[in-house]
C-alpha cells in the first residue's frame, strides 16, 4: 500500500494479540559483526533505496546488514515467529507508535538501548513532542524517526475570492464550508464510512483540536465529556450541510478535491505529491488541471493544526513511525540506528518525504541540517519534483514542525493497548455513522461509543 493511511488500522489489529506473545527472543551475541534489519517499507523502489542506505552502512563500519522487508499485514506474525524461535531481528522500523508501544509492554524491545541513541544522538535534536510520545515508564520505546500528519487542505484560491479566514479554527471550517458549498462544490469532504481506520483519525484529528480525549489521567473513558459530544456534533453538522450525499472514504475524498468538487478536505499528509500530479494512481482532474497538473497544488493551503471551542491549544492528528532495537541485539544494533538517524537520515525520509517529516531536526553543530535538507527532497512516483519546487516556504516550514503539535489519543494517559483495542473495533465511527444517518442523535451517538468502548476495556483488562 503506497500511502500510510490505513497503516494504523492494520498494525491495531495485530496491536490486540501482540501483548500476549511469549518470552523474550533469546538471541546470542556474535560480537556485533552482523545485523538483521526488518522493515515495513516492503515497496519494491523502496527497499532498493534501503538497500543503498544500508550498502553505505556496511562501508562505513564493516558490519553485514541482513535487509529483511515485511509488509505491514505480516509483520505481527512473523515477528511471533520469530520470538518462538529466538531470532528477532536486531532492529525494527517503518513500526508505527500504538505497534512500538505493544512491543516494549510485551518485552521484545530495548528501551534502555534506545535511550542510549537517543542521547548519543542529543535529545535536544528531536521533537520534543515526538520523544513524549514514544516514551512509557519515563522511558522510551524506540527511537521516533519520522512522521505524517493529517491535514486540512483548502482551496486558497477560493477563500481568497470569498475574502474566508484560513480553516484553521471550528468556527472558520464551519463558516468556510457553508459560504463554498453550492454549484457543485462541496464545502468540504471527509470520511464517514463506519469501519475504516480513515474516519477513526479524520475524528480523531477534529477531536484533540477540541480536547476531546479518549480517557482521563485514571484510565476512566471520557467520551461522552462536554468537548467530545461538541465534536460529534460539529462533524455531523459539517457533514449534512456542506458535504457530498452518500458515505465517503479515503479515495473517494481524495478524488472529490482532486475533482475540483470540494473546497477543503481532510487527508494526510500522503496527498502532497498527488496534488502536484506526480502520481499516475491519483491524478488531479479539476479544469484547470488539464492545462496544469500542478494547478491543485499551487492553488490550495495546508492546515496541521487546529483549534476546536473546547480546545485549550492548537493540535492535530498524525502518526510517528520508529526505529527499535530488540532484547538481546547483537552490538552494532546502536550503530545502525545512529546511522539511520544520521548520516543515512536525508536518504530515509528521501522514501517518501511528503509522508516522513523530520522528527530530527538536526545535529548539536547544525540545529536545522536535516529539516533543511528534507525541504529539498524529491518526491513523487512517476515523476518526482523537490518539496521546494511544489509548495512554498510557509507550507513547508508548517509541515515540519507539525510533529511538535501533534497530539493522540490514549498515549499521554498510558492507554496504549486501549487505542490498539478501539481501532480494531472502531466504535466511534460506527456511533459517528448512527448519527450521520439519523438512527442516533449525537448524544446518544456519544454514549453508544463509549458504552463500546468500555466494552472493549474489559477485554484486555
């Protein structure tokens, strides 16, 4: 799967089973003169360009680096496998944050050894939100690599004719969508459908704007709080009003602005190069774009962050992925990931840099090196164009500190299997849908979902 959208739906399904696994891996030191590398990038361009990062690894240090791509639907069994038999690989990545957080609770990876990096490496080089979210027990679960956020796009253009504000508050969204909407333009188009992962993050982005949370600090869940029914309510309002009929998900969004047929929509991140049309799987087709394929992408603005009524501060939605060392690595495990987060960093986030935002910003000596470097990334598949070229300074200068306002669900409360568990059943998009189609009001739609969901709690409790 190209895009990371539904990354987060695959791994919280095996997030539920992972916590059971068995005892540790068992490896046997061979004196760090050989590595095994496990990675989700299992894209075939992809893996060719880790292989290169990995050649340049191998010559800088002589150790032998066992590349091994899994994709993202396999990754549960076979590292179950390869527990039973004790030969985990000595270094995981492209693993998302809820999957890192299962592995460390359940033993399989070194949190001491990733602190070890990470203040080798300065912890002062990261985002500082990126290290809190990795870490539990005062300690972290991996070493944060990378990021994607999810994002409001809007037709700047139009906002500029209609004289809107930036859709970066409720307020300015809700105002935005009923001014645009008519003439075959939808104000706005977001995800509805009740079991994909899509309208799980797409609420969940509008939620944490508005302080919605999933528990409390107690572990309590919280979604029938003031902020959490506001949110209900919001989306179910914007979506009546000023969206398209009929139950939308993440390609049929993605066509609808790709169209022209919607003056905002919520995405992530993924969708850069598609704007510019840079990708033969979703091309814009609005009439302009015919003439200029870049049209979508010169004419629309990005929001990260936002702010709900209920909200205390700006805040998103988005994923951290991570690099991890298991128990027992064999030495040159550290080496590997310093690498990675190092000299071989620009050629990682260079897999797919619309969708790997710099969580190292840089190095002690030169504070902005990677984040610099990251804005003049090619990106694209068919065709590939730097970041600098597609979108402005402003733009890019937003995307790369949107890890700094990224907020999540669960994790700050220490209910990491609790996320895993809900994503798998997904009951608040299904309560969301109740209300969309009437069957429930959004009061009701609230309790239905955390009635569910306490459900859900006393399962893995």
């Amino acid at each position: 799967m190209r895009a990371r959208t539904f990354v987060v739906a695959l791994l919280a399904v095996i997030l539920l089973t992972a916590v059971g696994c068995g005892g540790g891996g068992g490896k046997n030191d061979n004196g760090g003169d050989s590595l095994t590398f496990w990675t989700a990038e299992d894209n075939p361009d992809r893996v060719k360009a880790t292989q290169a990062i990995v050649d340049r690894f191998e010559q800088q240090t002589k150790i032998k680096v066992k590349l091994v791509a899994i994709g993202e639907d396999q990754l549960h069994s076979q590292l179950t496998n390869a527990r039973a038999a004790g030969t985990l690989p000595d270094v995981l990545a492209a693993v998302s944050l809820g999957y890192m957080h299962s592995l460390a609770a359940d033993g399989v990876t070194d949190p001491d050894a990733a602190a070890a990096v990470i203040n080798a490496l300065g912890r002062g080089t990261f985002s500082r939100r990126g290290l809190s979210l990795v870490e539990a027990n005062g300690k972290p679960v991996a070493v944060p690599s990378d990021s994607w956020t999810q994002l409001l796009v809007y037709r700047k253009d139009l906002f500029g004719q209609a004289g809107l504000a930036a859709p970066t508050t409720f307020d300015a969204i809700r105002a935005a969508a009923a001014t645009l909407t008519g003439g075959g333009m939808a104000g706005i188009v977001a995800a509805t459908k009740p079991d994909e992962s899509f309208t799980q993050q797409t609420f969940e982005y509008l939620a944490v704007a508005n302080h919605c949370q999933l528990t409390d600090q107690a572990g309590h869940i919280t979604l029938t709080s003031e902020p959490c029914v506001d949110t209900f309510q919001f989306y179910v309002d914007l979506i009546r009003n000023a969206s398209v009929q009929g139950t939308q998900d993440a390609t049929s969004t993605r066509a609808a602005y790709l169209a022209g047929k919607a003056a905002m929509v919520i995405w992530s991140s993924f969708l850069l190069d598609e704007l510019a049309g840079l990708s033969n799987d979703a091309r814009p087709t609005c009439p302009q774009c015919h003439s200029d394929p870049s049209f979508l992408a010169d004419h629309s603005g990005v929001v990260t962050a936002i702010t709900g009524p209920d909200g205390v501060q700006p805040s998103q939605f988005g994923e951290l992925t991570c690099f991890a060392i298991t128990k027992d690595a064999n030495k040159g495990a550290a080496k590997l990931v310093e690498f990675l987060m190092g000299d071989g960093y620009p050629a990682w986030l260079g897999l797919a840099p619309e969708g790997k935002v710099p969580v190292r910003t840089g190095t002690k000596d030169e504070p902005s090196k990677f984040t610099d470097a990251w804005k003049h990334l090619q990106t694209g598949v068919e065709r590939s164009k730097p970041l600098s070229e597609l979108y402005p300074p402003g733009v890019l200068k937003v995307l790369a500190t949107s890890t700094d306002t990224m907020n999540r669900w669960g994790f700050p409360q220490g209910q990491g299997r609790l996320v895993g568990a809900q994503l798998a059943e997904l009951p608040v998009p299904k309560a969301l849908a109740a209300a969309l189609n009437g069957t429930l009001s959004t009061a009701a739609a609230a309790e239905q979902a955390q009635a569910d969901l306490e459900t859900v709690a006393q399962t893995i409790n």
